[in-house]
C-alpha cells in the first residue's frame, strides 16, 4: 500500500534513477540551457534527449520557458525540496535500531 509520501516521491527517485537524467540536472544546476546544447554536452541525440526532458518535467524537477521556436530548460526548486524534506524525515524520526534475533 502506498502512503502518500510515497506517491509524491516515487516519481523523483524514478527520475534520479538515470545517468543521463542525472547529468541534465547538474547542467541546469547553474544556469537555464536550450535542448540543443543540453544534447551537445552529453552528446546524444534530440530524440533521446526528448524522452529524458519529458521525464524530468513528469516528476516536476525541470520545467521549459518557450522563447521563438527554442525551449529552454530549468531546475523547478520546489521539487528539490520536496525531496530535501522526505530524506530529512528519515534522519530527524526513524532512529536506527539493531536487529531483532530471528526465532530458530
């Protein structure tokens, strides 16, 4: 059964779960960048491109700013701390408790 916090986050981590995804996020970390020269710096094609654009702004961590015929690409922040406060529940409530003895 999924919580809800499970629902929120499980697209994120889908997201994360990607080299290439993770290297689109680490270019916009700085600065918004058109699709072209996202494709140059990892150096695969537009269509592959395309697919892991669509999954990033599906999981709401980028979103696109049309301008003529380019889009251009940036890092939606809310999402990031969405994730910033899933993972920091873990540290702050979930105390790390040793494991029970198996019954033999």
């Amino acid at each position: 059964m999924k919580t809800a916090a499970q629902a929120a986050i499980l697209p994120l981590f889908q997201a994360f779960s990607d080299g290439y995804r993770v290297q689109i996020i680490e270019l916009l970390r700085d600065q918004e960048l058109c699709a072209c020269d996202i494709a140059k710096a990892l150096g695969i094609t537009q269509s592959k491109l395309s697919f892991h654009l669509k999954t990033l702004r599906e999981a709401g961590l980028i979103e696109g700013r049309q301008e003529g015929r380019w889009i251009y690409y940036r890092l939606d922040l809310h999402q990031f701390l969405v994730l910033e406060r899933y993972i920091a529940e873990f540290r702050r409530f979930s105390p790390i408790l040793p494991a029970r003895s198996c019954p033999d």
